[in-house]
C-alpha cells in the first residue's frame, strides 16, 4: 500500500518539523530565512534536502558523513529567476526547452527555464518495494506560454530506508497541439573530492574524452588554461585523477559512447583515495549525451563528473545545428531516471570491475 500527503506552502515555517514517519525514514520540512521552502528526507544512513516548490532542486546530500555537494558561496538557497542566483546545490533539472549556456543568438537563461522555476504541487509518498520502504517526493509545473509551448513536467526524488543511492526522476508531457523543442541534462554538482579517480565506461582517450575547446563567454581564458586544454586535448587521461588543488576556468569534456551493462545502464564513479565514492548510473537510452565539468577555486568546488543528458550545453541554437533537440510529439511524453549517491569501499571496488568489463580502464 502507498501512503500519500500532500504539501502546501503554509505548512513550511520556521521552525522545522516533522511532516511524515515511515519506518526509519523522517521528513522534515522548514522554510529558510531567505523565504524558500526546504523538505529533509533522512534515512538510516544519511539524508537528502530538497526545495520541494523551487524546480525541486537537490540542495544538500550527505551519507556516511560524506557531503555529496559541491561548495559554494550560498550557504542556503536564494529566490532567484534564474540558477546563476543560487547556485551552491547538489542537482539541479537543466531545461526543459533549453540546455546549458546561451550562444550569441539565444534568448533563453542559463540552463533554462526550469532550474528554479515555482512548482505547483507537490507530495511525499510512502510504500515498499523488494529494496525496501521507501519515501517519493513528486512535483508538477504546468508550463504554459501564450502562442508557444505547453508542458507539464513531474520531476521526482525517492529514498530508501537503508539506502545510501538516491533515485532521480523527471517526466514531460507535451499539452500543446505543436511539437515541443526538449533539452534535459541531470545536472548534478558533486563535491570535489581532492585526490580522487574518475571511474567511467569509455577510454580516456582523445576520441572517446573528448575536452570542449570553445570558450563559452562566461569563462576568461589565460595562456596557461588555454596550453592546459591543449594537453588534455591530446591526453585527456591528465584529468583521470583530480590531483591538482584548483581547476580554474573549468575544464568540461564530452564522454563519447559510454558501454553500459546488461540492463542498459552505464555507471560512473568518483572515488576518493581511502577507497569509498560518489557514483551515478543511467540509461544512455534516455540520456544519450554525458557531460564533465570540474571547476575549483577559491569560491566554488564541484567535481560534476557525470551529466546525463540529451543534449550538450551549448545553447539552443548550437544544439539545434547539432540535431540534438528533441521534437516533443502532441501528447507524447519523455522519461529521464538516473541513481546516484554513496558507495562505502567494498561496494566501489564491486563497481570499478564493473566500469572496467563495461569499457572502462582499470
């Protein structure tokens, strides 16, 4: 049996509270001082913090006392159009009519228009399933433009009771009588983990690792970045272990045709020396682009080593010329999944060979 509570604006104030028991699960809901509203989902082994009506954002994550998330200069999160306004959260859904960063011809903000966009509902559910009890937080957003596009979008979080991995959802139905123009990308901005190794499905090689060599408008470029891509140009392996104390500009790179297991799934993985991690798993059916982004400095850390995706994050028209823009059918809908979270020692040893027999290096 599933267990459903709907949530309401009126009940998050400022003193934080219990809104929902389910076994060893608790959620707690409160309202920050900058006026947004934050939902707490803990389990047995950590928890999750969500903005359950702003675009249902990841704020924080930490299991096993290991904080998911990158640093940043907000220390909690800010009303904001746009996420440049809030941008110290461990995931956000980049789109949904625009991915990434807009070219000299685009209109649309940066990572579109759902980062942080009001939602208009939202529930927790609580059921079981053979991994156990779990608790759901879902969402809806209708969006709709006069002569333009209209989309209901329902993006999802799930927990287990003793789970360390976090399942991430979104769903889009396109309402309109017109095609819709799709760009996703689970943006997750994992911590900077110094030291770590970057586990994935596909050989550092040129070809495979491929850097991004533009240089988008909001990065100043120096000779000594511009030489730095150059090297990683030729050996994008340089970049396998985050061995250096700053990355700065950033450093992306697009990871061309990732294997995947049995079920379809390619995994990926970020695991710090003393040999426990953070690791994501997806389906390159739904999400057939994946993306890299590190970026270190004295204000922001994040090693976001795996962005799924169905487009890279140039911009619309850049994507567009591409051909990597979905054309959404009248009534269709698209499905997004992805898991991501802790892995303790043996579990990552468990799923380094993995990455290995699906086409990773070990």
């Amino acid at each position: 049996m599933t267990v459903s509570v709907p949530l309401h604006r009126d009940q998050f104030t400022d003193a934080r509270r219990a809104v929902l028991h389910h076994g060893q699960i608790r959620v707690d809901a409160w309202r920050a001082p900058t006026g947004v509203e934050m939902l707490r989902i803990g389990n047995l082994k950590g928890h999750v913090t969500i903005l359950p009506f702003m675009g249902q954002m990841l704020w924080d994550a930490a299991f096993e006392g290991l904080n998911l998330g990158m640093s940043s200069q907000f220390d909690m999160p800010r009303p904001s159009p746009t996420i440049i306004g809030t941008y110290g959260c461990l995931g956000f859904h980049s789109g949904l009519l625009a991915n990434g960063v807009p070219g000299p011809d685009d209109t649309h903000p940066v990572h579109g228009e759902f980062p942080t966009c009001r939602m208009d509902q939202a529930s927790l559910f609580a059921g079981e399933d053979q991994r156990g009890r779990w608790v759901e937080l879902w969402g809806r957003r209708n969006h709709v433009e006069g002569f333009g596009p209209h989309y209901d979008a329902e993006p999802t979080v799930r927990v287990y009771e003793t789970d360390t991995m976090i399942d991430w959802g979104m769903r889009v139905y396109n309402r309109s009588a017109f095609p819709m123009p799709l760009q996703y990308m689970a943006h997750l901005n994992p911590a900077f983990l110094p030291g770590a190794t970057i586990h994935q499905p596909a050989p550092f090689t040129p070809d495979r690792t491929q850097v991004r060599r533009a240089v988008p408008a909001h990065v100043t470029p120096n000779p000594d970045y511009l030489a730095f891509i150059d090297e990683l140009a030729a050996d994008p392996g340089k970049m396998r272990v985050l061995n250096r104390e700053t990355y700065d500009p950033e450093q992306v790179f697009y990871i061309r045709d990732p294997g995947t297991d049995a079920d379809g799934r390619a995994h990926l993985m970020l695991r710090r020396p003393k040999g426990d991690g953070i690791a994501l798993s997806y389906l390159p059916a739904q999400l057939p682009k994946l993306v890299r982004w590190i970026l270190a400095n004295g204000d922001t850390r994040t090693a976001a080593f795996a962005l799924p995706a169905t487009s890279e994050p140039e911009g619309r028209t850049a994507e567009l010329a591409k051909g990597n823009v979905i054309q959404l059918a009248p009534g269709a809908q698209a499905e997004f999944t992805i898991r991501f979270g802790y892995v303790s020692a043996p579990q990552a040893e468990a799923l380094a060979a993995l990455i290995a027999r699906t086409g990773g290096e070990a």
